[in-house]
C-alpha cells in the first residue's frame, strides 16, 4: 500500500454522514463487522484446544495440575470477551482523548517490571538476575506491561500522525526531520524499556511497529530505506558477531551461535529447535491426530507458549496448520478491508496497527519454530498460553470492530 493511498483515506463524501459518524458522542453506532468477530472467536477457539493439548503433560511435570494453562486461559479469554464487546460499543474517536494517558501508563508500567526485577534481585541471595518482564497482580496472575505498551504504540502513531499530519508532509525540511524525530524518539523509547527487560522478540517488534507506523503515517519513504539498510548491518553484524558489544545476553547469544550452526547434540542450544522440527515434519499432511503429540512430552519445551505452532503442526498435519494460517490471513485482510473503508486517519491508522501487530507476530512465530529465525521466545496470537496476551488481543480486537461499526454505516 502506497503513502499517496494511506493520505487519501481521510475523506469522506457525504458530509451529514461524516458529522453523524465522527460526532463525539461516545457510544458507537451502527454494526459491527461479524465476520471478522466470527474469525477472532474460531482462533481463539482453536488456540484455546491447541494450547490444552500442548500443555497438559507440561502443567503435571511442573505438578501445577494438568488444566492449569487452561483455566488460566479461559479467565483471561472470559474477561478478555467481555472487555473486547465493551471497547466495541465505544466511538472510536473517543479514544483520541486517553493516548496521552495510555501512553504515559505503558511507560510507567514498563518502568515498574524493571524496578520490580530490581527489587527481587537484591532479595535473591545467589544473586540470579531476574527478568523485567511481569509485575504480579491479583486475578490476572503475571501481568506482562509490553501488552498493553503495543497499543499504547499503535493508538499514539494513529493519533500523532492524523494531528500532525501537515507537520510530516511539510515542504518545509526542518519541520519534517523534526516530527519524524520526536516520533522516531517515542518508538525508541518504548523499544529500550522492553529490551532492558531482556524480551530481544518484543523489543524487535517494536522496532517494526514503529517503522510501520511512521511509513503508513506518510513519512518520506526515502528515509525508511536507510533506516532498513542500517537495520540490515546491525543484524548481519550480531549474526557474524552475537557478543558484539556485549549488548545481547549470554543465552540470546547461544541461541544465535545454535541458529547458525545446525548441528544436533542432545541438551544443546538447538535441542528445543530441533525437535520442533521434528514434530512439524512427523506431522506430515493430515497430522498424527488431536492429542496424539509425542514431542509435547517435555521434547519441545515451552510446547503450550513460544513453540505450540510445532505441535500444531504435528497434531493437526500440513493441512491443519495452513487452515489456521489462512485464518490469520483473512482476518489481517478483513482488518485491512475495514481500514479502508475508515472516514478518519486516526481510525484508519488504528486499525492498520493493530493488524500489522497480529501480522508481524505471527510470521515472527512461526519463522522461530520453522528455524528461519533464531529463537528469540514470542508468543503466537490468540494460541499460545498467556492471559495478558490473551487479554489485550481481544481488546485490539474491540478497537477493530469499533471501527468497522462506523465503517460499515459508510458502506451501507
């Protein structure tokens, strides 16, 4: 999709419709777009069996009780329906008014995990560094904050693109470099606060939600050219080099050197990998059937969260996981399909965020449990066990149909 497309998207025909649609009340009118909900409840329902499968043997080796993961997950699921039918019964012009807000409570939560981790270090008598990645809280258990920050991301593109939109396309070069400065800065930040929290994939990913907002909000796409050649160093350097500075961690550095090397010893850095391998291709083209997964017991760790897509693909077969596969495709178009038909850039940029967040993650995924990247520990959307990932996909996904309610009244 072209800039020129993406700029033009923030007009609209009929002028009594427009103050219809974007008055400020805030009650959204009009219908929501059911096959896009339809989509969202069938992943969720598929992830939701997948992940029980996956992760029963799990849950009685760590004896948590075997339908640990699931009632974890059905919580998260029940609140996260709830909250998703809520959010879509809200104009989304009236989230214009919290992205300030939301953005300085991502921050503040992302700074709280590292204080935490902080603080349960210094407690630690052996001194083992904890990971910045959850705070504790009641209900929802461990609350990962990098969930709620994509949003917080997504929502304060949206709207700083559409507010300043003269100030991007400006003929006036200093103002550009500027807005694109303190944008860029934004997205900087939330990058470091996740990677000090030694989350390598979330911090990756905000790096690409960020470029991808900033070229779909009509910056110069000549500077994003040499912003992804300075990117491509920088990776080829830490592939050739992983302790290149020391800035990677010790295990992130083994799994890159393991990456690279494609070699088999048992209880190596390639063990989990390659094992997922193996159940990907014992899978074959109908699967070995629901269940039936021999490598989920203990062979594939981490078989109901980062690598579930193996087991996926073992239990399920070729033709199970490309089903699932094209779900995800159509949902990413039916998402963009409400983009287009979206009266307000901000809308617009909202939900086109949203579905590169579910688009990027997913190829992320899959890329790490297929070996085409390293193995940088990231979940797979609406499959992998995690109430705060559950949690905050449904209420994206409320944001979606909320536009889609006003994107519908325009089509009809």
């Amino acid at each position: 999709m072209s800039n020129s497309s993406v700029i033009k998207r923030s007009r609209i025909a009929d002028s009594k419709l427009a103050k219809r649609i974007t008055g400020s009340k805030a009650w959204a009118k009009g219908n929501m777009d059911i096959i896009f909900l339809l989509v969202v409840l069938l992943l969720v329902a598929i992830g939701t069996v997948m992940m029980t499968s996956a992760g029963y043997s799990i849950a009685l080796h760590k004896d948590i009780g075997s339908y640990n993961y699931l009632i974890s997950q059905l919580k998260a699921i029940a609140i996260g329906i709830v909250a998703m039918l809520i959010i879509s019964r809200i104009n989304y012009n009236y989230y214009r008014r919290f992205v300030l807000i939301g953005v300085g409570l991502s921050v503040m939560l992302l700074v709280a995990a590292l204080i935490y981790a902080m603080i349960q270090e210094a407690k630690n008598p052996d001194g083992k560094e904890e990971f910045g990645r959850w705070i504790p809280l009641p209900i929802l258990g461990q609350f990962q904050p990098s969930e709620i920050a994509k949003i917080g991301l997504i929502a304060f593109y949206a709207w700083g693109c559409e507010k300043y939109h003269s100030h991007i396309v400006s003929k006036d070069k200093k103002t550009a470099v500027k807005t694109a400065l303190i944008f860029g800065a934004v997205g900087v930040v939330f990058t470091l606060l996740v990677f000090k929290g030694h989350h390598l994939s979330g911090a990756i990913l905000f790096v690409m939600l960020t470029l991808t907002m900033m070229y779909l909000g009509g910056f110069n796409k000549w500077w994003f050219v040499g912003i992804l050649v300075f990117i491509g160093i920088l990776v080829a350097i830490f592939v050739s080099e992983p302790d290149f500075l020391g800035i990677l961690d010790e295990y992130q550095q083994e799994r890159i050197i393991a990456w690279k090397d494609k070699s088999f010893e048992p209880g190596d850095a390639r063990w989990q990998i390659n094992n997922s391998l193996y159940a990907i291709g014992s899978g074959g083209l109908f699967g070995q059937g629901l269940g039936d997964s021999k490598m989920k017991h203990l062979y594939v760790s981490e078989a109901q969260s980062d690598f579930i897509f193996a087991i996926v693909c073992e239990e399920l077969g070729f033709i199970g996981a490309a089903f699932i596969l094209m779900l995800y495709a159509y949902l990413i178009y039916r998402g963009y399909k409400i983009a287009m038909r979206c009266n307000t850039k901000f809308g617009m940029l909202l939900v086109l965020g949203i579905m590169a967040h579910i688009g990027l993650q997913t190829v992320f995924n899959v890329f790490v449990v297929t070996d085409f990247f390293p193995n940088t520990g990231i979940g797979l959307p609406f499959f992998s066990a995690g109430g705060t990932s559950m949690l905050f996909l449904l209420c994206e996904m409320g944001m979606v149909l909320s536009v889609s309610r006003q994107s519908n009244m325009i089509k009809e």
